[in-house]
C-alpha cells in the first residue's frame, strides 16, 4: 500500500447519492443531490520489521492496512461534521 509505505496522511472520503446521479440502466448522469464527507486524516503506522516481511506476511500486513482504511470509510455517515 502506497500511503503506508510513504507514512503518507490518509484521508478516508465517502460520496453519498452518486447511485440516485447515474442509477442503473441508465447512460447518461441525472440531476441529484450528492454529498461527500471526508474523515479524520490518519497514518498507518508500519511495524518495525516491515520491510522483512515476505509472502503471506506482507499480504497479512497489507489487509489489515485496507481493512482499517475500509472500516474508517464505513464509518462515514451523510450526516458527519
């Protein structure tokens, strides 16, 4: 994962209504109401031993990463400050 790799800042960000703007079946974008929430910026810090990590360790290491970016995603709600 690029962001944990760089120790970039990750910002979480979900788009609401985009399903209502382009429903299925549909070609072309319909007028709707969309509203996009950003979460608190964080960084994932890697373990010490990181870069010696192979094989179904590095793919653990790598799940945890997205599952948490996932989780902090979910968490979104429309109505969030």
């Amino acid at each position: 994962m690029i962001g944990a790799k760089s120790n970039a800042t990750i910002v979480p960000m979900r788009i609401f209504g985009a399903d209502a703007a382009l429903p299925r079946g549909k070609s072309l974008p319909q007028p709707a109401r969309m509203t996009i929430v950003f979460g608190e910026p964080f960084q994932y810090p890697l373990p010490a031993n990181s870069t010696s990590l192979r094989g179904d360790e590095l793919k653990a290491l790598y799940l945890d990463i997205g599952q948490e970016i996932m989780r902090r995603i979910a968490a979104l709600t429309p109505d969030a400050p």
